[in-house]
C-alpha cells in the first residue's frame, strides 16, 4: 500500500490526469500545425518549380533574341566594310577621273 508520503511524491513529480489531457490536446494542436506546415511546403515546392521553367522559357526566349542581334550585328559589319571599301573605290575612281581629264585636256564639272 503507498501511503501518505509516496502518494504526495507521486502527485509532485508525476503528471495527473488531467496535466496529460492538456498535454494531449496541446499535442493534437502541434499535429494540426505539422500537417499545415507540410501543406505549405508542399505549395511553396509547387510554385518554385513554375518559377523554374517560367525561367527557363525565358532564357530560351533571350538566346533566341540574342541569337538573332548577332545576325544583325554581323550583317551591319558587313555592310560597313562594304561601305569602306566602296569608299575607297569611289576616291580611285574620282583620281582616276581627274587624271583622265587632266590628260586628254577636258574640263570636269565640280
């Protein structure tokens, strides 16, 4: 039989009943919030993934921007050796002229 001071150390260093009806309502409550908290990863998960292939579609989009600024780029060089070098012929071809003239005696209008 437990007698007057085993039952007064028990009560003082044992949970009662009731302390573990609380408990258990409190644990019920971290099992909500736990299975909440796991709904909302879950969604953060999800909206991270579309963040990542919205990404990648916009990277594609911008190597295909780039892809054509590079054709561009290569074709306004082009154009501009083009026109140097038509800018060299063209003074040539104004000396040549002016030779021509000077030679045979002609008058060239300026």
């Amino acid at each position: 039989m437990l007698t007057l001071a085993d039952k007064k150390y028990l009560t003082d260093n044992f949970a009662t009943k009731k302390e573990f009806v609380g408990l258990n309502g409190d644990v019920e409550g971290l099992q909500k919030d736990v299975t909440e908290l796991k709904v909302e990863s879950t969604l953060l998960q999800q909206t991270v993934q579309r963040l990542e292939q919205g990404m990648e579609r916009t990277e594609g989009k911008i190597d295909k921007v780039l892809n054509k600024l590079d054709k561009f780029v290569g074709k306004v060089a082009d154009l501009e050796q083009e026109n140097k070098m038509g800018a060299v012929t063209l003074r040539r071809h104004g000396i040549q002229i002016h030779e021509l003239a000077t030679a045979t005696g002609t008058a060239i209008s300026e």
